[in-house]
C-alpha cells in the first residue's frame, strides 16, 4: 500500500474538559497523537492557526490541548512520488508512461493549510494539463515504442523544463521519465528470440550429425582396411609357413620322388616296368597338382578382387546417402529461413496498408472541415466579399480552432484575418460615400 504524501495522517481532536477542583489534570492521551517517524512532524490547528511541533510539545501542553485537529507531515529529503499515464498509440493500444519526481517539503505548515494530502495527485493532473503528450502517442504503434520513448521524454521534459510544477510547500523537480515496454510486444520480442536460438540450437545439432556420421563411416572405412589388411597378413605367413615344412620335409627325403625311384631302382627294390609306371603317375600327379594349384590361386584372386569391388561399392554408397542427408537438411533449414522471411515482409506490408488507411482518413476528415468552414461562411455572406483568400481563412480557421478552447473565440478571431478586415474596409468606405451623397 502506498503511503500518502506529503501529509501521511490527518485527525480531528475532541476538546479536552475543562480542569475541576480536585479532578485530574488536564492531558490528550497518547492514543490521540498519531506516531511519527524520524523524518515526520506534527503540525496543530488552534483557533484557525497552525503550529509547528519538532517533538518538543508534551501532551498537557497548552497548545496540544487548544488544538482541534492534527496533521502529520513528512519532511523528509527528495522523497521520490511516482506518476503513471496511459499514452494512446497509433495501433489502438497505449503505452504506460511512468513518472518520477523529487520532492522536499520546504513550509510544513503551507502544506497543511493548502490541504493538499496526496502530491502524486496534483503532479498526475499536472502532466494531464499538457495535452500535446497525449497526441504524440498517436503517432507511433506499440511496435515503434523506442522511437515513442525519445519523443515522450523529450516533451515531458520541455513542458517541465518551460512550466515547472508547483505544489506549495514543497519543492519539486523531475528525476526520470519511462515508458515500460508493453506485455504483448515484450512477449513477441522473447517470442522472436526463443525460436531464433531454436533454429541454431537444431542447426547445430543437424551439423553435429552430420559430422558424426561422417567420421563413423570413416571410422568404418579405415576398420574395415586394417582388417582385411591383416587377413592378408595371416594368408601370407600361412603361406610362408607351408613353405618352411616343405622344406625341412626335403632335407629329411630325397629331393624329388624321381630321385627316390631312380635310386630304389638302382638298388633293385623296384624292376623298369615298376618305375615306369611309378614316373609316369608322378609326372600325372604333378601335372594335376599344377594345375589344382592354379585353379585355387586363380579362384583366391577372383574373391579377393569381387570383395575388393564390393567394399568399394559399399563405400561410395555410404558417402553418397551422407551427402544427399546434408543436402536435404541444409535445403529444410533454408526453406524455413525464407518462409519467416516472407511473414515478416508480409506483416510490414499490412502494418504499411493500415497506415495508408489512417493518413487518407485525416485526409478525408480535414477536407469535410474545410467543406462546413467554407459553407458557414457563404450563410453569413462573407463570400460576397471580391478581395476574400478562401483558402487563407480556411486554413487559419482550423488552426485557431486546434489552439483555443472557446469555439466562439476562435470564431471571432479568425474573422479579424487581414482579408476580411480589408472587406470591412471597403463596404465602411462604401457607406460613407453613399451618405455624402445624400447630404447634397
């Protein structure tokens, strides 16, 4: 709650009773005085006069108990009072205007007799006192506030600059002048805000993605490398370690099976006809040998040659889908940059459209003004008039009509324009000869 100011309390006192012979003496009860703080004073009313009391009056005091009525004033230094105006704006809304003012109470008892309890009162109808605040507001909608705020403390500060405020007995000056930010336009911004940190949060993880996928499929591509190379290691050192058996099977037996034979032979263990046919089976054997030999090494290189093309095949696929999902999410995010483009833009095209639409309004009224100035003139006959600038007396018409108050004033006023002045001249010099005339 709001604590009033400059006068905080106010209380009427019941007259004491008179003191009897062997009654009590005379005294207000504590009850009666209101409590001040450090930075308040009382101020009593006795017979029309009022005094002043910096706490050094007791309760039997002579004057306390005069006294029929009490006031507690706060004296206290630049007490800040705080003013709120509702501006109209151009949209149909308004715009909340906050005020701040520095306030000393210079003539405690000025202020009790003026009986002023409230100065964010008198400071309210202060400012309402000037009308051109009220119209600057029409100028801007909500969306325009921080070019409204300029020109709003700009004129707030001329008029109090030009007429200061007044309040007797109390000093007053201007701290501050704020327009708050209205809810809906506050939101709207926020609004703006939240769905721009959106789009680069999705952005970024879209991009985090994409990057994550393509390492794991670098990852994979270098995985599937390093094994395949290692397979191939262990088919070489397989290889390597038939070769080393077969050779130290050799140092054991003859070198070749023919040797064996050509030296059982020599021995007489086998006959010729024997080893024949013994050497005619090696060389089948050997042939046969050879050739399931080439067949297996022709068959190895077909498989590693058709996996080879298959991992590649593979890989390029995998490449292939990571860049078409780049290009897809890349052409979302630009498609939804565009589409919040074209609202903005369309959203400035209707706010210009409704504007268009006041200003041919202010138009229309404005000529309908000077139409109904023109027609009041032809009935009371002032067109009759040769040397009469229509256009002159219109104008200055409707500008005394928008600087006085009194219709009839700025009626009066406007008939004294230099043009009708001449016509009145003219018909008074008219006059004069006609008389002349009539005397001879």
């Amino acid at each position: 709650m709001t604590v009033p100011y400059p006068i905080v309390d106010q209380r009427s006192l019941a007259p004491v009773p008179p003191k009897r012979l062997l009654g009590p003496k005379r005294t207000r009860g504590i009850e009666e005085i209101p409590q001040t703080a450090a930075g308040q004073r009382l101020i009593y009313r006795i017979d029309g006069d009022f005094l002043l009391d910096n706490s050094a009056l007791p309760l039997d005091s002579t004057s306390v108990l005069d006294a029929t009525h009490v006031s507690v004033v706060d004296v206290s230094s630049d007490v800040e009072v705080f003013v709120e105006l509702d501006i109209p704006s151009k949209d149909a809304d308004k715009f909340t205007m906050r005020l701040t003012f520095v306030c000393t109470v210079t003539d405690p008892i000025a202020v009790v007799r003026q009986g002023s309890p409230s100065a964010a009162s008198a400071l309210r109808a202060y400012i309402k006192s000037h009308h051109r605040i009220f119209e600057l507001g029409l100028d801007y909608p909500l969306a325009e506030i921080n070019t409204a705020r300029l020109k709003l403390n700009a004129q707030v500060k001329a008029f109090t600059t030009v007429e200061p405020p007044t309040i007797v007995g109390v000093s007053v000056e201007l701290a501050s002048v704020e327009v708050l930010t209205p809810t809906e336009v506050s939101e709207f911004e926020q609004s703006m805000r939240q769905q721009e940190q959106h789009h680069r949060i999705q952005f970024g993880l879209q991009r985090s993605s994409q990057v994550l996928q393509h390492h794991k499929a670098e990852f994979e591509y270098v995985t599937a490398a390093e094994a395949q190379r290692a397979e191939l290691e262990r088919d070489a050192d397989m290889r390597g370690y038939q070769r080393y058996q077969f050779t130290e099977q050799s140092r054991v037996v003859p070198n070749d099976a023919l040797s064996a034979l050509t030296n059982a032979y020599s021995v007489g263990d086998i006959s010729a006809k024997e080893l024949a046919e013994r050497v005619t089976s090696l060389e089948a054997d050997k042939l046969e040998y050879e050739r399931a030999q080439a067949q297996e090494r022709l068959e190895r290189e077909r498989t590693e040659s058709r996996e080879l093309a298959e991992w590649k095949r593979e890989n390029k696929r995998l490449r292939w889908e990571a860049h078409r999902t780049d290009t897809a999410e890349e052409w979302l995010y630009r498609r939804r940059e565009l589409e919040i483009k074209r609202e903005r833009e369309l959203r400035n095209r209707e706010w210009s459209r409704e504007d268009l639409a006041i200003e041919r309004e202010d138009k229309r009224r404005e000529l309908e003004a000077k139409i109904d100035i023109v027609r009041e003139l032809a009935q009371r006959g002032y067109l009759d008039t040769a040397n009469v600038n229509l256009e002159k007396v219109v104008d200055n018409m409707l500008a005394g009509t928008r600087e006085q108050a009194n219709p009839e004033s700025a009626e009066l006023t406007d008939l004294k324009a230099p043009e009708l002045e001449a016509a009145d001249n003219d018909e008074e010099a008219n006059d004069e000869e006609e008389r002349e005339e009539d005397v001879h």
